[in-house]
C-alpha cells in the first residue's frame, strides 16, 4: 500500500489537509489501491514541537513516502526569525530542495460555473486553461549560490545551471506537446544573464519539437497579458521567483487564490500542496477554502499514482458541488450558499458518490 506523508504545516494548512485527505479515501473506497497516511511536522508547528522547520525525522519520513500532501507554512509568529530558520525557508525551500522537487505544476482552469467570482470580467477569463510550469529548486531562492546580509547593503544571487534550465524547459516542451502545442517562455532577457541563458537553451530544445509553437515573453509583459487576455497562453514556462508571482496573479482568472492547486515533481516522486499561503487572516476560523488543496491530492493520484479514473472522479465531484451553487467565502457572491471549509470538504466527499 503506497505511504501517504501528510505535512498540514500552519494556519489554514491544519484545516485544509484533513479535507483533502477525506476525499482521497472517499474516491479510493472499495477500489484496489488504497493510501496509507502518515503525518509529520513542518513549518512553524516544526519549529515550536522539535526545534526545526524541517526536522530529520520529517526529512527521512518524507525520503521513504510514495508522495507527500502538505498544507501550508509560515506565520506572524515566526517571522521575526532569521530568514534560514523560518518556515519558509528552513522548512518549504529545504524539503523542496533535499527531494530535487525541481517542477513545479500549477494548473490554471476556468470552471464555467466561477465565472463570476472572478474580479475580471467574463469575457476576460471564460475559457482560460493554461498551465504554468514554475522552476521550483534554483534562482534566486536558494542561498548556497550566494547571499547576504552586510550593515549597509544585502544580496542574493541569481543562478541557473544549464542542466536546471534543460530539465524543466524539456518538460515544458512535452507538456505542451500533449496539450494544445504551445509554449511560451517568460524572463527577462532584456536585462538578465541568466534570461538570455535560459533563452539560448530553449531555442536549442526547441529544434526538437517542431509540432511546438514557442514564443518569448517577458515577464513584465506576461504579467499583464495574463490579466489582458489569458486564453492566449496554453503552457507557460519561467524560473522560480517569476512562477511564484505570476501564479498567485493567475490564480485570480479560477476566481480565487483558494483554487490554486500545484504538483512539485522530480520524476515519480512528488509533493502536492495548493499554491496559497498559510492565511494567517482566517485561519482557525473553518473559513479556508480546501478545494486547491483537494485538487492537489486529484494532482498526486494522477502524477504520483497513475490514477487517472480517480483524478477526474474528484475534479468532476468539485465541479457538481460549485454547479450546485456551493462555495466558501473567498468565491461566494449574493445568492450562493456559504459552505465553511469542512463542510465543503464533506460536500466534495457527497458528490463522489
Ligand atoms: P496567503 O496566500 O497566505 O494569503 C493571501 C490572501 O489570500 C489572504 O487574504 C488569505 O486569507 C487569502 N487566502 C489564501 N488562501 C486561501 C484559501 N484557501 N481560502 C480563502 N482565502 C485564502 O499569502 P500571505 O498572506 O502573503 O502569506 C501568509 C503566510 O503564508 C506567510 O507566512 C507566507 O510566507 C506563507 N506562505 C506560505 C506558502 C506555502 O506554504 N506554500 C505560500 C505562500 C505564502
Ligand atoms: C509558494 C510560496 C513559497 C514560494 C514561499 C512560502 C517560500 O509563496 O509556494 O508559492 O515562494 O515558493
Ligand atoms: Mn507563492
């Protein structure tokens, strides 16, 4: 039976996991594959109950699962810590790291029936289905390639290595091979090294997969066309701190940060979490909205898995839930009912059956 590391984290990520967590055992109910859960520490809740953000024991556990389902980190009462102990960083960026977890997925689907919770108008985000494939282990994310701190000035630095760059653009070529054959490649290589490298490199790729469209944008542009007209883009392929931005920005054409779900992949291995943060504002309120998290653990049946029967059964069970007029608070407007995040959780787990 395939191990199942469970890592809530913090705020909201306490709240939203268990809702996951409940829909993967509901759709695997009476099949032949069937999970087994674990659960670890990580994040602040590391820190205040074993002294580290990521602690060796949730290392090694995380080492040994089939895949890992992790809420969120971070909060207020942790930021006052030197940035390589936070949550964020000492325990997000480092499990990242130590498991190569290097790409990054993160859909981006219109679901008709949201139309209007987004604050674009409709003809703006109808039909919008794009994926963004976000650089998850390089960059300027990750110290050991040079940071700092002096009394007068600090720094990071912005590396890439070819073979970072070669990896996840190759994947961003056979995704988009097998989706609507587009690709475009968002830097900024009007000004950066590192973006007319990675430049260099895809045009390269691209010689070998001439069934694919690929453009060039930067990402200053991307950012506004994603809100100008987002039906252009089928796969986007960019660095990390750029994938960081444009998702949340793209999470809002799904109507709400609250649907954005997210693979991080190095081979089979992989690590499903909702692109959000820790939500400090709602947490421990019921008021979170699991349904990203509840798409990442369709995104670990389907990447980590091979379960793609069971994948559609929970995107189609959120689909009927939000056709029946259902949706927390971040995506409700007059009229719909106003469900709290276990009772969406449990009305997902209703229409599966
Ligand atoms: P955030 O994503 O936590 O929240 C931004 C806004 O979106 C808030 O108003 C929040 O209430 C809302 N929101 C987020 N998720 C929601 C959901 N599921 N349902 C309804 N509303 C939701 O970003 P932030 O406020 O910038 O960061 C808060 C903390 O989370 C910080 O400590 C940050 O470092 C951390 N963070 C962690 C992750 C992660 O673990 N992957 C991602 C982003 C931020
Ligand atoms: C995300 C988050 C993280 C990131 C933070 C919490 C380190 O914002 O997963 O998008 O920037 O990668
Ligand atoms: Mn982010």
């Amino acid at each position: 039976m395939p191990n199942v590391l469970v890592l809530p984290g913090d705020g909201i990520g306490k709240e939203i996991t268990p809702e996951a967590v409940k829909v993967l055992e509901a759709v695997l109910k009476g099949r032949s594959t069937s999970l087994n859960f674990q659960y670890g520490l990580i994040g602040g809740a590391a820190i205040d109950e074993a002294g580290k953000a990521l602690p060796d024991e949730t290392l090694a556990a995380a080492q040994a699962a089939d895949a890992i389902l992790l809420g969120s980190v971070g909060g207020p009462k942790w930021d006052t810590l030197p940035a390589p102990q936070r949550p964020e960083l000492g325990g997000l960026l480092a499990i990242r790291k130590a498991l190569s977890l290097y790409a990054n997925i993160r859909p981006v689907k219109m679901l008709p029936m949201l139309v209007e919770s987004s604050t674009l108008r409709a003809e703006v985000v109808e039909n919008v289905d794009l994926v963004v494939l976000r650089e998850l282990t390089g960059g300027l994310y990750f110290g050991e390639k040079g940071r700092g701190t002096n009394p007068k000035s600090a720094f990071d630095t912005l590396i890439y290595t070819e073979e970072e760059i070669q990896r996840i653009v190759e994947m961003g070529f056979q995704m988009a091979a097998k989706r609507r054959g587009k690709l475009c490649s968002v830097d900024k290589a009007n000004v950066l090294e590192s973006s007319r490298f990675w430049r260099e490199i895809t045009v390269e790729i691209a010689k070998r997969y001439p069934e694919v469209e690929l453009t060039h944008m930067y990402v200053d542009n991307a950012a506004m066309q994603l809100v100008r007209w987002p039906a252009q883009f089928d796969v986007i392929v960019t660095e990390n701190m750029f994938g960081d931005i444009l998702t949340d920005l793209a999470s809002m054409l799904m109507g709400s940060i609250g649907m954005i779900s997210s693979a991080s992949l190095n081979g089979n291995k992989g690590l499903y979490e909702p692109a959000h943060g820790s939500a400090p504002d709602i947490a421990g309120k019921n008021l979170a909205n699991p349904l990203a998290t509840i798409l990442s653990g369709a995104l670990m049946l389907r990447y980590s898995f091979g379960l793609e029967e069971e994948a559609q059964r929970i995107e189609r069970a959120v689909e009927r839930v939000l056709q029946a007029g259902y949706r927390t608070p971040d995506l409700a407007k007059s009229g719909e009912k106003v469900l709290g995040t276990r009772e969406m959780g449990n009305a997902v787990v209703e229409a599966l059956k």
